[in-house]
C-alpha cells in the first residue's frame, strides 16, 4: 500500500470523551455511550516502545484526533506530547473540543508545543448554540482555554460545523476567534447527514438520556455552507440499486495511500484509516454488514493480533496480509463498502468537509 513507511500517522490515544456529539460513533444519537464500546486509554509506555526512531523521523505528520475518543482527556497526553517533540521533526495536529483541563494544563500544552503544531478547537456555534451538537462541552470553559492557550504561546484554529441552528454565527465566531488569539478559522461543511446505510437524512435526531427527541440537527440552508459532494451524491444515486452497483464498481482511490498515512487505535490496532476503525463499534456500524466483511478479513490476515503495534513491529503489520488483502479487495465486487463510500473515485463528500481546515492546516 505504501512506497516506503507512511509520512503521516493518526494515532487514537482514548476512546474516551467528555462530550456527546450526536453524529459520533461513540454514543446513540447523544443519549449514552454504546454499550460496547471499549473505554481505553491507550498505553503510553507501551506505544512509547512501540513507534520505532525510523518510523518517528519519517513522518511529516502526527494526527492526534479522535474516531472516538478526544485525546486532551488521556492522563499521560502532556508526557506524551514531550516524548514526541523529542524525537520527531513531524507536525503534531490535535483536535479537541476544548472543554476539558485546568489553565495551567492548557498552559503548559503550548509551551510544550512548538511553533509549528496547532491545536484544532472544534466549537461549532456560540455560547446558545454550540452544545447543540457538542452535547456536554462547556462554551465558558472552552473560550477560556482558548485563550490560555494562546496567551501562552500556542497556535490554535477554531473549526466550525455549519448547521441550520448556527450558520447565522459564522461571522460572529470568525471575528470572535481573532479576539481570543487563534491563528485562523475553519469551515466545516458536514457530510454526516449521509448515514452508514448512505441514505441521504433530512432532519438528524439528538436524543436525552431517555431516548426522547430533544431537537433535530439539519444541514444549513446557505449554499455557502453546504458540501459539495451531496450533489456528486444525488448525481449518481438515482435508486438504491445505482448505489449499490457503484459500491461494487468505483475504482478506489485510496486517501491513505495517496496521503501516505496509517491509523493506531487506542487498542493498539494499525489500520489504514479512521474510517476502518470506525466500523469497530457503534449503534450504525454494528448493524452494517460491511463489519462482517472487515473482521472476515483481519480473520484471513491472522486475526486482531497481527494488526496489534503491540505484538508486533509496525514495520511488519504495514507491509502485512491484513493491507494486502485491502488493497486487493479494491478489484473485487466484494471489496469492503467503507474504502468505496469513503475513497470511490466519483464522490468525495467526506473528503471535502474539511477542505477548509486541511488548507489552513497545510499553512
């Protein structure tokens, strides 16, 4: 899959979070986390003695982002951050959504960091808006981590998720984020209003603990604010049976490949992208038979434990069965949906919600 070791590595440090966004993997439309997931946070040490000095001084990236998790909320994230600024050129990347740590945490972060690593505060709306997606953040205690951060020296970017119930505050937030210190700010136009099954959803439900409808998240009416890749989707999905057929046949234009990139989760499984890993757990992909099919293949590959960066070298996972066996499924009818609805050739939806953010990133 690779010409030579990846250049860029996401690593997922927990799966735990102090949020409930409604369209995450982690929990049931905002209500509770599912059931099955995992509560980990990924063993530093372990991971320490498990990312080799020739691996480290090849990547031109470390993404700390969560499939499921926020990274901020590992015990050891600071230690973690210092070890990796001691060994790796590479630009480290975090996402959070900002409503965790004291201010000497948030303090200590941005000196730790160097001038070229950002933090990616992910607070979509103001204080009347913003915990309508990020369901349990605190608007107060992000604005003032915001600001501590930077103030100390750090370099953050404000992302935004455009909804019908904040596209309003857009303007407002951007001339707010130079206020508070931020290097720049980010539109994120959402591709989540095509679910798993990829049925394109008009009205997204965000559920209270008692599973009752508290309010429904829509996509935002400014054109401005919509993706792009909904109209590449509604081109090509005519019928369900289109849909199907251009799952079997689209050629596959691998994003990790083309981007040189890996994923370790928090369990310590390497994998070629978020989007696998986010076929572990959850109400919607539990119930797709697509995650059959990947287990079926990390079965053929020798099972969980070849992919495991804590049994064995990820030299020898990356040059492995388990990525060989993806990549040759790409030729077959019977290729995995996941790299065809995430990676096909024709529609990019998810690639282009965060055009923006990747732009400013590459700055």
């Amino acid at each position: 899959m690779y010409d030579g070791l990846p250049t860029i590595v996401e690593i997922e440090l927990s799966t735990r979070c102090n949020a409930a966004c409604p369209q995450c993997s982690r929990n049931y439309f905002g209500a509770y986390t599912w059931p099955t997931l995992p509560l980990v946070n990924i063993d530093i040490e372990l991971l320490i003695n498990s990312l080799p000095k020739n691996f480290l001084q090849n990547l031109s990236r470390i993404r700390l982002v969560g499939t499921y998790g926020d990274p901020c909320i590992h015990p050891k994230f600071l230690q973690f951050i210092e070890w990796l600024t001691s060994q790796t050129d590479a630009r480290i990347l975090i996402s959070t959504n900002g409503s965790l740590r004291s201010i000497q945490w948030w303090r200590k972060l941005a000196k730790i960091l160097r001038p070229t690593d950002r933090v990616v505060f992910c607070v979509d709306g103001l204080e009347d808006t913003n915990h309508l997606y990020r369901k349990g953040t605190d608007f107060a205690m992000i604005m003032r981590n915001m600001v501590e951060f930077n103030q100390a020296g750090g370099k953050s970017i404000w992302n935004y998720i455009v909804f019908k119930h904040n596209e309003h505050q857009v303007e407002q937030a951007r001339k707010m984020s130079v206020s508070l210190g931020c290097i720049d700010f980010a539109i994120k136009r959402t591709a989540r209003f095509i679910n798993k099954q990829h049925k394109r959803i008009e009205k997204f439900p965000v559920l209270d603990s008692k599973e009752k409808v508290q309010h429904w998240l829509e996509l935002p009416t400014q054109e401005q604010f919509l993706n792009d890749g909904y109209n590449q989707y509604t081109d090509i999905i005519t019928t369900s049976a289109d849909y199907d057929d251009y799952l079997k046949t689209a050629p596959i234009d691998c994003s990790a490949q083309q981007h040189s990139s890996c994923y370790i989760s928090s369990e310590g499984y390497v994998l070629p992208c978020g989007w696998l890993a986010d076929r572990f757990y959850g109400f919607e992909a539990e119930n797709h038979a697509d995650r059959q099919k990947l287990f079926d293949l990390i079965e053929q590959s020798g099972g969980l434990d070849a992919i495991s960066i804590f049994k064995h070298s990820i030299e020898s996972i990356l040059e492995g069965k388990f990525f060989k066996i993806v990549q040759s499924s790409w030729k077959d009818e019977n290729r995995l949906e996941r790299c065809a609805s995430q990676c096909g050739k024709y529609i990019s939806t998810y690639n282009l919600s965060a055009t923006d953010l990747n732009e400013k990133l590459s700055r």
